[in-house]
C-alpha cells in the first residue's frame, strides 16, 4: 500500500493544497503527535495520533524506529497519510519509513530549520539545519540552525558543540514561538524556557574576527599569504625550501610533550599542522593533491589498517592489534618480500632509530638474535675489529668498524626492550648534568676546568664528588 508522508510546517496553516487533497483523499491518517501548533491544521479530519508512543520510548532512537514500524504495519492492510510537524525531511522516523518501503510519497511543508532561520534575521543564505538531537554530527559550516532544543540538557549538547565551532562567545539567536532573541553561544543553556519550538541560529563572522577556526581556515590562511599581494616571504616558498621546518616544529611537539607543557603542546600542535597546510596547498598548485586529498588518504588507511575494528580481524590484545596493523600496511604499500620493509624505514630518520627500526623489522623473518646477551657479545667483536683498523690507520676501515660497533649496540638495546634513541637521549642528558656539577665543584675551590683535566686522578676526584651529590639529591 501507498505511504504519503505529509510535513505540517510549524503553524497552523502551513499545510499545503496537495498535502490537503491527499489527506481528504486517505483511508487512514495517522499524525506523530498532537502536542503542536502545526497539528490544528488536521483539525476536521479522524487522526490517529501516536503520542502514546512517546510515553513507551526510552530515548528518541528507539521513538523513531518505533513510530516508523507502527506506520509501516498500518500500510500493509491500507494506504495512508502520516504527518508529522515541521519538515518530512527532517524527521528520522520517515527516513526510516523512505528506506523500507517503496511506494512512498513525499507532500512537504516549511521545515522547522527553515522556520527558526528565518525569524533569526541572519546574513548567510546556506545555513545547515539540524536537530540538536544529531548536533554531535555537526561539522564545521558557516552557518547552522540548530532545533528541538527542547530542554536544558540539550541545550548544554547545542552549546558545546557551536562553541567548538564558532566559539563560546559568538553571537546567535535563540528563537522560541518565532521569536529570536540575541545571546552569546555560552548562553544557550541559560535560558528560562525550552520546547519544541526552541532552535538556534548561529553564522560565522568575517575570516579575521572569528573566535574559531578549524583546518580548512588554515588552509585558506595559507592561500591567502600566497596569493599574488600576499605574503613575499610565503610566496617564495617551495617544499624543498621548508622541509626541515617540519622536522623542527615535531621536535618542538615532542619536547613540550615530555615537559608536560600542555600549553606548549597546543601551539606545537598547531605549528606541525600548519606544515601539513603549507605543503598540501603547495601540492595543490601544482595539480598534485589537495588538503581534502590528504585527509581522506589519511582516514581510509586508519580504516584499513584497523580491519580488527573494521573488518574481520580478531586482536584481542595491543601485540596482536599491532600484528594486524603491520600486515595491513605491508599489503597496502604491496611489499613482498622483508627487503622491501627495510627499504621503506627513511634514510632522514635519526640515525638510531632508523637502525633499531631495521632491525626489528629484519627480525619479522627470525633473522636476529637469541637475545640482547648473546647481541652483546657482537658489540665486543665489532669494537676489537674498529680498534685492529685504528692500529693500521685505516681510516675508512675505522669509519666502517665504528658503524658496526653502533649498529651492534643497538641492536643489543632493542632486544632488552629499550628505545635507542631515548636511552642515547638520556645518557646525553645525564653527561651534561655530571658535567655541569663537576665544573661547578671545582670552580667553587678555586680552580680552571682546563687545569684539572690535565691532571686525571684531581678530575675523577670531582667526577665521583658530582656524581655522588646528584645521586644523593635524586634519592631524596
């Protein structure tokens, strides 16, 4: 049987002249609820009204799919007309309905979205409507209506989400029973009535004066410096002439991080996309890719690779997710043999994590050793080998040797499950504190470092006292 799905609008009379006809015309007429101003339009007509359904739903998806199956089983014995208020369009219940059932016809009205944008009086004319009951869904737009803010928690929902986006001090509108009254963003939930007919309308203001921005300002900001008038600096840039800057904001990332600076890791942040920005609009210039490009390159790997997630893998622990992640990768980039997974690890990566990254994926095939004990003794037999080059003044020799002796460490280091490049990091660290309290013993005495380094027995002497004193703080 026929299903017409008819929108009341928001006031009584909205009702269109076909919707009319269809409804004189319908065997049976049912109506979402009765509870609005739009429902005195069926005034005249026998209805069934559904609002019995409100009462037996225990959150609004279990509402939507319950009143679609109640219409969806009266069309299996007669045609009807179901109305709902506002918009057919905006009702979950009647895209549940447009799915499952083929004969269906749609009779719309003014959609509540619509309704509420209007009466707020903005600027933009491509507003996105949406129900604050999906405003989680919302993405970055320049303008949104926002309606059912129906009570103070959704109200807290509406005014979290349009603060990520436009910022808590924005202006918008706060309509109710068509009128729109002008709040700041934070205000939405402090409001002394919500129903029904509350929404809220929201535009961006001009590029500059924004309180929020998201990854495509960023990208504009980029264009703009670049555009002819722009920035001379910015314009004469190239990938090649700003690569290193990327390496030196992670840097700056990771240093803030291991600081705890929670301040200095958002504007690290910021700086590393910004790079990304700088070279995807860059690469859009030469037709190559776009930031858009990037990023769904980006996501559709995340899914890929997660098949544990997304697909039909099973890891049940963070080896075996790992495991899953490796072997997704390493058909993604179609390696088939494990010299093309040593291959793939950068040469500009630091020196050791590039080797210990080789190492352990040349480990994948069982080409390594028992463990870190037995990976020791290659450290000695690489070390005697660089000290028989150094006796015969062979340079290159000594060059070669000295690379297997790191090599070998490394590889030592990995198989007792440490980091190489952290640990390196620390001993670096470490060095310079002993050092810096071991100048400061002897300055203190009265003494030149270059003095007392000539003489071996007095440094240990102020080595050991430096290194005593820190240790004693430390155990404190």
């Amino acid at each position: 049987m026929k299903i017409t799905l008819i929108g009341l609008g928001n006031e009584y009379g909205d009702i269109t002249l076909r919707a009319k006809t269809a409804l004189d015309n319908s065997p049976l007429i049912m109506a979402r609820n009765s509870g609005t101003e739009s429902f005195k339009s069926l005034s005249g007509y026998e209805v069934r009204v559904l609002d019995d359904i409100y009462k037996s739903s225990r959150n609004f998806d279990t509402l939507n799919k319950k009143l679609a199956a109640e219409v969806l089983k009266a069309a299996k014995e007669s045609d009807v007309c179901y109305c709902v208020d506002g918009s057919v369009t905006e009702d979950e219940g009647c895209k549940i309905i447009l799915s499952r059932h083929k004969d269906c016809e749609v009779l719309d009205s003014v959609s509540k979205g619509a309704a509420a944008y209007g009466a707020a009086r903005l600027r933009a004319v491509q507003p996105v409507y949406v129900s604050a009951y999906s405003v989680g869904d919302l993405k970055s737009c320049r303008a949104a209506c926002v309606y059912d803010v129906d009570c103070e928690y959704i109200a807290g929902e509406v005014k979290i989400r349009l603060s990520d986006i436009f910022g808590e001090e924005t202006e918008c509108a706060f309509i109710s029973g068509g009128r729109a009254k002008k709040i700041r963003i934070y205000e939405i939930d402090r409001q002394k009535e919500y129903g029904e007919n509350c929404a809220v309308a929201v535009e961006e203001a001009d590029f500059l004066q924004r309180d929020r921005y998201d990854f495509y300002d960023l990208v504009h900001m980029v264009k703009l410096l670049r555009a002819p008038g722009g920035c001379p600096w910015d314009r004469a840039q190239t990938s090649e002439s700003i690569k290193t800057n990327m390496i030196e904001e992670a840097y700056e990332l990771v240093d803030a991080i291991e600081r705890g600076d929670a301040d200095g890791m958002e504007e690290e942040a910021g700086d590393v996309l910004l790079q990304a920005a700088f070279h995807s609009v860059m690469e859009e210039e030469k037709g190559e890719f776009t930031a858009a490009d990037a990023l769904t390159r980006v996501v559709k790997k995340l899914i890929f690779r997660h098949s544990h997630i997304f697909g039909k893998d099973k890891a049940g622990s963070e080896t075996e997710a790992l495991g899953v992640w490796e072997k997704n990768k390493e058909k993604e980039k179609g390696q088939t043999t494990f010299t093309e997974t040593l291959l793939a690890v950068p040469k500009n990566f630091p020196a050791c994590m590039r080797a210990q990254k080789v190492g352990k994926r040349a480990a994948k095939c069982g080409f390594d050793f028992l463990s870190s004990v037995s990976a020791s003794e290659k450290i000695w037999e690489e070390v005697q080998e660089m000290v028989d080059r150094q006796l015969e003044e062979d340079k290159e020799g000594t060059f070669e040797e000295a690379g297997d002796v790191l090599f070998a460490a490394i590889n030592t280091v990995r198989l007792a499950g440490v980091d190489a490049e952290e640990a390196l990091r620390a001993a670096t660290d470490k060095f310079i504190e002993r050092f810096a309290a071991c100048e400061r013993l002897i300055t203190e005495d009265g003494k030149n470092i270059k003095d007392v380094t000539g003489d071996g027995l007095l440094f240990d002497y102020y080595w050991e006292m430096a290194k005593n004193a820190l240790d004693t703080d430390k155990n404190r």
